[in-house]
C-alpha cells in the first residue's frame, strides 16, 4: 500500500508541477504579446514620467521654500522703514480723479519709427 501511495503522490505531484507550468508558459506568453502592443510599450513609461515627475516637482518646490531667505516684517517694523499701508481705493474715488482730468485739451505725439533715430523725427 504505501508504494502505490507513493505513487499516486508522485503522479498528483507531477501533474500539480504541469499544470503550474503550463500556467507561467501562458502568463509569459500573455505578457509578451502586451508588451509587443505600442499604447503599452509606449503609454506606460508616459504615464510613469508624468505622474513621476509631479511627485519630483512636489520635492523641488518645497525645498524651494523650505530655504528661501525672505521674513516677513511687523506693522512696527514697517512704520519704522517708512512704509504705510495702501489707502483703499472706492469706484467713487476713482471716478472722482477720472472727473478732475482735463480729456479736451491734449496734444497728439508722434512715437519714433523703428527706422528712424531720435534726430529724424518730423
């Protein structure tokens, strides 16, 4: 009994062994043929760069930042330097400047031609 055991292992074995190679022969054969195919022999390696490199650029910009000298300055600090904070600018206050203008009175300017140096202007 235990030598027709064996062997009945042995065949279950060797066919178990078939079978897992003829499983890899077609996974090999499959990815062969894909990889023969342009949208994969040319598309992966595209998609991989783009995706790739929006990782690298994430890096580069925060160390960009990361090491960048410029502080930022306090409202003591800049009342000091001189500076003031912009007044802000109403669309009445615009309209107000535009009103005090003088648009009858202007003088037509002829521009240099390209041609033309600053003496040969007419």
């Amino acid at each position: 009994m235990s030598s027709a055991r064996r062997q009945c292992q042995c065949k279950a074995l060797k066919q178990s062994a078939r079978v897992k190679m003829n499983q890899l022969s077609s996974l090999s054969r499959t990815i062969k043929e894909y990889s023969r195919r342009k949208s994969i022999k040319y598309g992966v390696p595209f998609i991989l760069f783009i995706v790739g490199g929006s990782f690298g650029l994430r890096e580069w910009t925060q160390l960009r930042y990361q090491f960048s000298q410029v502080k930022g300055v306090s409202k003591e600090e800049a009342e000091k330097m001189g500076l003031h904070k912009a007044r802000e600018v109403t669309l009445e206050d615009a309209y107000e400047e535009i009103q005090n203008l003088d648009i009858d009175n202007w003088e037509n300017k002829r521009g240099p031609r390209p041609w033309e140096t600053n003496g040969e202007q007419k």
